[in-house]
C-alpha cells in the first residue's frame, strides 16, 4: 500500500493519494462483512474474488473468516496474468 501511496503522489496527484487508500481500507473492511461482493475468479486460482474500486482491483480470498488482501493493481492490468 506503500507503494502505491508513493507512487500515486509522485506521479500524479498527493491529496489523491491519501483519500485513495482512505477509500481502499472502508472498502476492505466492507469486503470483509460481506466477503461475496467480489467476483470468483478461477483464472487466477483457487477460490480467489476480485473486487473493483475505482481504477483499482482488490484481489482477495477468504481463510475462514479472515479476508487475505493477495494484491491491489491498477484495472489497466491483465489480472489473469498477475502472480499472487
């Protein structure tokens, strides 16, 4: 998330940046009371979901009751070609 904090401040706009992860962490938490908002995607494996925010994909699975965040990417990218 770092990462991407950084990236989106030195790149673009900084008062994004900060409101954009804002909005990234209410929608984990979202995600997490209500796990099957995402969409199952077998072609990335197992029992993974993704889940759009903005121009941001949460890729995501379910262990038990915990929500594992496997990776955030800009949609742009192929999300079935990623490594988890």
């Amino acid at each position: 998330m770092a990462e991407l904090w950084f990236h989106i401040a030195t790149e673009s706009y900084p008062e994004y940046a900060g409101s954009l992860l804002d909005r990234l962490y209410a929608h984990f938490e979202l995600l997490r009371l209500n796990p099957g908002m995402g969409s199952h995607r077998e072609g990335i494996g197992g029992d993974v979901c993704l889940f759009p925010v903005e121009k941001i994909n949460v890729i995501y699975r379910l262990d038990g009751e915990d929500l594992i965040i496997l990776r955030v990417h800009h949609s742009a990218l192929d999300s079935n070609t990623l490594r988890l």
